[in-house]
C-alpha cells in the first residue's frame, strides 16, 4: 500500500489479528522484503507507485517463493480479479479492508 492511512488501519487490523507487519509503499521496497524475509502471507495492493502489485507477484512466483498473497484493490472488476490469480495471487479484497475480511484470510492462509 502506498498511501499512509491505509497503510496506519491495515497494520492495526492486522496486528489486531495478532500479527506483526512489516509496510512497504512500493513494488521494489516490496520485492526486497519478501527476499530478505520469510513473510506467513503478504497483502499486496495492486497500485504500486512503481511496479504494481501484479509484476511484483510474478517476480515473487518466479523467484520459487508461494508466499500466499492477497490482492488488495479498490476495483471489485471480476476480470480483475481473475488477473489476480492468473499473476499468482491467492485470493482478491476489494478495499476498504474490514477485519472481518482480514481475519477471513487470515484463517484460510495463515
């Protein structure tokens, strides 16, 4: 995510949930945290100011890591929804992120 609010309320749903987090605002930042870390699951927004969201999965994919990853977008387009798991993503939430969504994918990947 690479606005600072959404970035703020998905950090305390998720540690709400009882994780840590780590946040990153670009593909690339991105990119290097899931290569230097070992992530449980990532939620990846696929507007990234630099590489969206769907190239950053591709990279991940191709780079061997099935890190489950979670699509976050604010468009609920089933095409782009179906791009989202042709790219290697694991599941879609469309925005605004509730916890209950969190915890719903939480459950399934975590």
């Amino acid at each position: 995510e690479d606005e600072k609010i959404p970035q703020i309320a998905a950090s305390y749903m998720l540690q709400a949930c009882g994780c840590q987090t780590d946040i990153v605002g670009c593909g690339q930042e991105a990119l290097t945290a899931i290569s230097q870390k070992e992530y449980q699951i990532v939620f990846m927004d696929l507007g990234l100011p630099d590489i969206d969201g769907y190239e950053v999965t591709v990279k991940v994919r191709v780079s061997g890591n099935d890190v489950p990853i979670v699509a976050l977008t604010a468009h609920k387009d089933e095409q782009i929804k179906a791009r989202c798991l042709d790219v290697g993503m694991n599941t879609f939430i469309a925005k605004p992120l509730t916890i209950d969504n969190v915890k719903s994918v939480l459950e399934q990947f975590v």
